[in-house]
C-alpha cells in the first residue's frame, strides 16, 4: 500500500507534520509513505527511511527523489 499526501510549505511546519507521519507509518507498518513537497521539505524528510520525499515543481519526474 502507497500512501501520499502534500506537505510544501516551511520548514517549522514540515517538522510539525513529522509526529503525524511517524504515526502513520506506525499504523500502517508495511506501506510506502511518499511526499510531495519543496525543497525545504526534501532536506528534511530524505534524512528518514520511512519517507519517500517527491519534490513537487515544473520538473517533477527529473527532481524526484525516492528514499530507502
């Protein structure tokens, strides 16, 4: 299971949004949790295994970034 959602905005509440996310992926154990999101939200959420960070823009399929 794939689970994605929209998180771009500034980088307090992208760490906001992170309990939620950790929760999420307690919940559902073996699903893929992907983000769309900007650059500030890219640095952060790559830094975790359980988040595929997708950078969201004009160039999205040549910006993406999948995590582990």
């Amino acid at each position: 299971m794939n689970i994605g959602f929209y998180r771009a905005s500034l980088i307090g509440d992208n760490m906001v949004a992170l309990y939620g996310i950790y929760a999420m992926k307690c919940l559902h154990p073996d699903a893929t949790l992907i983000v769309y999101t900007n650059a500030y939200g890219i640095n952060l959420y790559s830094q975790f295994h359980f988040i595929c960070p997708y950078r969201c823009g004009r160039d999205e399929r040549k910006n993406a970034y999948r995590g582990h």
